[in-house]
C-alpha cells in the first residue's frame, strides 16, 4: 500500500465544471490542480468523447466556463491565454479542433452564454479601465458587471443601456429562444449587493427590458420552465425574512406574477436549480446524501438518491441525461454520467495516485440531540483499525458556513481532514450540528443569532456517545475547524477544559467586529444577532463571541490565517492572538502571505498538513 503524504494530498488534480454537449455525445470539463504555484493557476480543458479523452488545448493559461453552442458543433469559453489574469472568450471548433479567440474586451469577461441566435453570445463584463481606477468612490465607481453583446460575425461588442447602473449576475435564456431572464444587484459589494437583488426580463432581439421585482437575498440558479399558466421562471435564495435560513427554490408565474416558495417544509435543502427544456431539476442535500429531483407542478418528484454529494449538474436538453461531479467515501469526485435516474458510471479518473492509499474506515453517524432532535455525521477510525480497537485519540472537525455539512464522501483535502489525521492513528469525528444544510429550514434557522449555544451542545453530545462506545479516549480529545468550523473551535476551548489542544484555521473570534469589517457583514450580524451600531451595548453578539470568553480557555490553540482573507479578515485572529497571550495561554499563530480564505499556495498548504498533524500529535500523543 501507498503511504498517504501531504504531497500526495495537494499535488493531484480535481475536474470541476462538466458541460454536456446539447447532442449529448460529447462533454468538456476543467481540471484544476489542487494547489497553487506561483502567482498563476493553470487549468485544462478536456474533452470525453466515449471512452476517449483528449486536451482540447494545448494553451499554458487559466481555461474556465465551458460553454456549448445550440448545434454542439462550436465550445466557448474562458482563457486568459493571450494576457494573464484578463480572461476573453474563446472559440473551439470541435470539428477541426481549431481555437480563436472572439472577444478583446479588455476588462476581461467574467462569464458568457451562448444564445439560440447563433451569432450572438451575451457576455457579463465589467467596464473598460479609464485610466482612474486606481480610486475607488464607495457606491459611485464599484467595479460593476454589465450585460453586452458579442456579434460573432464582426467582433463588435454592444452594451445595451439597461439596468442603470446595476450589477449582473446571472443570465439564462429561455428554453424556446425567448428573452433571457437577467439576475442583478445593486451592487457588487458581497454585503449590500445580494440583499438588493432583482429579476429582469431582456430581449436580445429588440433590446426592450421588463422589470420582474425584487426577489430573495442572495439570488442565483436561474430555470425556465413551461407550465399551463404560461412561463415559470425559478431560483434559489435564502428563505425570508432572516439571512441565515437556507435556501430555498423559489417559483414565480412570470404573467400573474405570483410567487411559491416549492420547498416549503422539506426536510431537505435545494443546493442547485437545473434548466431543462421541460421542468427543472432540483439538487437537494438530504442529510449525509443527495437526492436528485425534477420539479413538477404538485412538487418535487424524486429520480433518484446518491451517496455523498452531486455537484455541477449539467444534463442534455430535454434532461434525460445527465453529467456530475461525484465520488464515493474512498474515492474522490470524478466525472460520472448517466440516466437522469441513474445509475451513473465514473468517465474520468483524474487522481490515481491514491488507487493504492489505505484509507480509514468511514460509516455514518446517527444520533439524537440532547432536546431529542435527530442528528447526523461521520466517523472516521484510524488506519487499519477498528472500533474493537478503541479507544482512541479523538479530533473533532467543525465544518464551515455553518451552512454546509459533512458529507458521506472521500474525507481528503489540503485543510485538516479526516483521512489525513487518520493515518496518524486519529478517529475523527464529524458532526453536523443543526444550522447546517441537509435537514431543511427549521433546522438551518436554529442558529440566526443562536450560534455556539444549540449546535455546541450537538456536538457535545456526539463526543460523548463516541466516549460511551469506547472509541473516543476521554482524556485525549481534540478539536479543529475553519471559518465557522474555526469559530466553533474557539468557542469550545472557552467553554469548556475538555479538550487537550484546538486548531483555529481563519475563525469568527468576535461577530460585532466581523459584521463591521468581513465582507459578509450583514449576513453574520444575523448568526451574530447584533452590530457594533446596535445601540450602547453589551450586544447579543458579545454574549456568542469567543473573545468574551478568552479568559477562561486553558487548552493550546494553533491559529492560522491568510494575511489577505477578506470574508474573516486577519483582525480576528490577531485579536485572539493578543487575548490568549495577554492570560499566559499556550498558542501558535501563523499567518500565510497573499492567502485569502482559502490558502491555495503549494508550500503553504504542505505546511498546514504538516503543522496541524505535529499539533495534535504533541498534545494528545496518538
């Protein structure tokens, strides 16, 4: 068998974003490494025909956003192949293999959608550089992306005065080759642009706009379908009125105007819209699994169930098949097509390297809340053992968001993950604690305002049943997370002396000062429950702030943050730093350069492996 070693976990390569030709023969994907050297993070198409494979470029440059053209004959996307960094839309005929580029715009493009007109490609793109950029007026001079216009026979590029000054985001047109539905914000600042979001109507043939109305906070996943009322047009968003409820697929009659949320009460979360020429597809997280449905008139109708997670649904257009990114508990997300209600079959094999690794034995948790309500997760034992063997040393990894969860998938990533610590002789515990997604809206609204109180004491409880099944060694625990996760790790060790060492990679330490510097602002106020211009405080969020409890952890912490992280800024893990070094605790801090909140460089995702695992091995001895 194959030593599992931090080269091994960064150094592979992921494909990402599948597009399925209309014809359904042929299908084009990214693949990205997982890991960054240098400045620069080159991608690759490929193209599968069959069983056949092939490179559809021979281009060193960032490929992204494959498109397909109505007649499957022609594939766009991006490429910044010609100046780094500024992405164009490229042309491959898939025929002769020939590649031109068709666009020089040179603010570069963000995305691209080819219409049923065949000459005409819409384009979102923000405005050329006017020699001032340099200076940014908040509200005035934000950079914007607008709607335009490619003609494929000159060249020229249009943009049609609509929508003022609003920022596009998505665009979809309908199935028939009518309008194209147009998503826009009315801003492109991540705090005050998705609370503003509004739904229009565009004509690329005669230029004329309608203006749907408002819709839901943080918009996106545009479907058309046809229905006996005339059109429908869906999308998902957070369901109303507090920012942290989940999403939810919401329905609007385009002629009465009447809008349905379809996802009420489910027990389940819509992750992802999918237009077909006839309803739409619906991805749902369900628990530990997906499940995949269409959405017809009465509500969804289930096609079929998937272990783990689907992501990046792309299907033919009348949606009978259907191509995803998936995987299974030991081997990573790959390339998988097939009936839309399965099974599906694996087409691409991008990460061999780890055909001969020893993984942990993984098998899904289910358990019940100390207020009876039932919850679910993941054990991972250590390598070659088995719970018989117990016990053992016990990390707990946190997810982020908190509006994610763990899923029954490969466990393997740069950041600390389950496989990794449990081939240093680790159980791992991965709960998904209510806040989450995959249990529906109750469930994913308990937390607005709430955070470390209901969903700390989930966790809790998990710890302690693996102790009262003698896997967990009581006196040997310990606990991980980032973003959220890393909020929740933090507040633990203030919580309770329990654990005997924590990791803290980018977490939330104090919500007033996240709302006012992170650039979600709004958006954590409501996990928060407050802001700093609530009024004279004490606030709410102080009262669920780690940094109000700093006195009181014992427990070493290793903290790491990107110097340039704007969703959970460097400022909060350097107001920890100061607390615990201000009460004499025991603490690392590093701070990766040019990393935002992901840390994407090579040797800088080596060293968070190699730093985290030597942590826990000093504190809880494995």
């Amino acid at each position: 068998m194959t030593a599992l070693t931090a080269e091994l976990v960064v150094d592979g390569r992921v494909p990402q974003t599948p597009a399925l030709a209309p014809d359904g023969h042929l299908l084009c994907y990214v693949l990205a490494p997982c890991s960054r050297t240098g400045d620069h993070l080159d991608t690759e198409l490929w193209l599968v025909d069959g069983a056949a494979s092939r490179r559809a470029t021979t281009d060193t440059a960032t490929e992204s956003r494959p498109r397909w053209s109505a007649d499957s004959g022609t594939l766009f996307f991006l490429s910044d192949r010609a100046d780094r960094g500024i992405a164009q839309v490229q042309r491959l005929d898939v025929t002769d293999g020939a590649v031109t580029a068709v666009t020089g715009w040179r603010a570069g493009v963000i995305d691209h959608l080819p219409l049923a007109d065949p000459t005409i490609v819409a384009l979102l793109a923000e405005d050329e550089p006017t020699g001032q950029d340099d200076i940014l007026v908040v509200g005035e001079c934000e950079p914007r992306a607008r709607l335009r216009l490619l003609d494929l026979r000159t060249g020229q590029v249009t943009t049609p005065d609509v929508f003022g000054d609003r920022h596009v985001v998505e665009l979809r047109q309908r199935p028939d080759g009518g309008p194209l539905a147009v998503l826009t914000q009315a801003s492109s600042d991540n705090d005050y642009g998705p609370r503003t979001c509004r739904l229009h109507l565009f004509d690329p043939t005669t230029g004329t706009t309608m203006d749907l109305g408002p819709v839901g906070a943080d918009a996106r996943s545009l479907a058309w379908w046809p229905g006996e009322d005339g059109w429908h047009l869906g999308y998902l968003a957070l369901t109303p009125p507090v920012l942290q409820a989940g999403t939810a697929v919401f329905d609007l009659t385009v002629d009465s105007r009447v809008l349905r949320n379809r996802t009420d009460g489910l027990p389940m979360c819509p992750t992802e819209l999918h237009q077909t020429d006839a309803a739409p597809l619906v991805v749902f997280a369900n628990g530990l699994n997906t499940t995949l449905a269409r959405l017809d008139p009465t509500g969804p109708t289930t096609l079929s169930r998937h272990t783990g997670r689907l992501d990046g649904l792309t299907s033919t257009p009348a949606g009978e098949k259907i191509a995803v990114l998936t995987g299974t508990r030991y081997q990573p997300a790959n390339v998988h097509i097939g009936p839309v209600t399965g099974p599906l079959h694996k087409i691409t094999d991008t990460r061999p390297e780890l055909d001969g690794v020893a993984f942990g034995t993984q098998r899904p948790l289910t358990y019940r809340a100390a207020d009876g309500l039932d919850l679910d997760g993941l054990l991972v034992l250590p390598v070659g053992k088995t719970a018989s063997d117990g016990p053992f040393p016990l990390v707990t990894i946190v997810h982020g968001g908190p509006y994610d969860r763990f899923a029954d998938r490969l466990q393997l990533f740069w950041f600390p993950s389950a496989q990794w610590l449990a081939t240093a002789g680790y159980a791992v515990f991965l709960p998904n604690p209510r806040g989450g997604q995959g249990h529906g809206h109750q469930f994913a609204l308990s937390v607005a305002g709430r955070v470390g109180q209901e969903e700390w004491t989930d966790i809790l409880t998990g710890i302690d049943l693996l102790i009262t099944e003698g896997i967990a060694d009581p006196d040997r625990l310990g606990i991980a997370g980032g973003s959220h996760g890393g909020f929740m790790a933090a507040w633990a060790v203030g919580q309770t002396d329990r654990f005997r060492a924590a990791l803290d990679l980018a977490g939330v330490i104090d919500w007033g000062m996240l709302a006012a510097t992170g650039e979600n602002g709004q958006f954590e106020a409501a996990l928060g429950g407050s802001t700093g211009w609530s009024g004279v405080g004490p606030h709410p969020h102080d009262a669920v702030s780690p940094i109000s409890f700093a006195g009181r952890v014992r427990t070493p912490v290793l903290i790491l943050h990107g110097a340039e992280d704007t969703n959970v800024p460097l400022g909060q893990s350097v107001y920890f730093h100061r607390a615990l070094r201000h009460f004499g605790v025991e603490h690392e801090f590093v701070i990766y350069p040019s990393e935002g909140h992901s840390i994407r460089e090579r040797g800088h995702q080596l060293d968070v492996l190699r730093r985290t695992r030597a942590w826990f091995d000093r504190w809880l001895c494995p």
